[in-house]
C-alpha cells in the first residue's frame, strides 16, 4: 500500500458508486486490486451507448474508455441518471465534449501519467476516485475547461508537481 492509499478515507467512510464501461478482460484484475474493495465498483464490459446508459443509474463516477463516445447527448443522458463525474481510461479526451462536460458541471479526469500500461491506467482511475472522494481535485488529471485554482499541497502529494 502506498503513501496516497494510506491518505485517503478508509472503508468506514463513504465510498463512491462507479460505473466502467468497455471493460477488456485484462483491465479487470488491475482495476480490482488498484481499488482494493474501497469504491463500489461495477465493471462491464459493454461500450457506453443509448442502451447501456441506465446502468449509470444511481452512479454517481462513470468510467469510460476512448471507445465511448460521450458527446452532447450522452453526457445529458448521464447527467440526467444522477453522474457528476467521469474518468476515460486514457491519457487523450477527444471522445469527451469537454467544453459542454464542464458546462454541464461535470468533472472530468484523465489518466495523464506517461506509462499507459493497463495496471498503470488501473491505479491512476482509482487514484483519480480516491481524490474526489476525499474532496480533493484530481491535479494534473483534471480535464476540466475552466480555470480553477487548486492547492499546491494536494496537487504535490497526489503527482508530485507543486510545492511541498
């Protein structure tokens, strides 16, 4: 267990209900160890779509992968299920209407480390879950298309690039 895992609220607090999609089969054991039963997490294997969107029903995390297409639309649908926050599994966020995503008041967070491997990607979603359940921002994982003004504290502890 590492030092951010050690930081975060414990089984006794409140865990946050997720949703992913488009869920490979090697993502799965990556995904579950990463998350060590903390969050609520349901993984699916199927894409994000008009008839997979009532799954997110009383979710309040959708996970998503580059294979989701999350444009005006589906993000309304989404907003409309009770989810206030979305993770892609990726480091890009083409397949994301940020700009309407951010107008909507949904967050959005990346996996912006440069090592992209599956467990990697696995640990940095949970790391992203961990902060804002803890009520944190995510840092450099904030997709976010607003200027927001963040601690440089949490930001150093979460990724190691503010002040200590």
């Amino acid at each position: 267990m590492n030092a951010l895992e050690n930081h975060f609220p414990t089984d006794t607090d409140r865990r946050m209900k997720a949703i992913a999609y488009s869920i490979k089969p090697q993502e799965k054991e990556h995904l579950a160890l990463a998350n060590g039963k903390r969050h609520d997490l349901t993984l699916i294997s199927n894409e994000l779509n008009a008839k997979t969107v009532s799954y997110a029903q009383g979710k309040e995390v959708v996970i998503v992968s580059t294979y989701d297409i999350l444009d005006r639309d589906m993000l309304w649908e989404l907003k409309n299920a009770g989810v206030k926050k979305i993770i892609t599994r990726s480091k890009i966020t083409t397949h994301i209407d940020l700009r309407e995503a951010t107008r909507m008041g949904l967050k959005v967070a990346n996996a912006p480390d440069e090592d992209q491997s599956v467990e990697s990607i696995a640990k940095q979603t949970i790391r992203n879950l961990n902060a804002w359940d803890a009520g944190k921002c995510v840092g450099k994982a904030c997709c976010c298309q607003k200027v927001c003004t963040m601690d440089d504290t949490v930001t150093s502890y979460l990724y190691g690039n503010g002040k200590k």
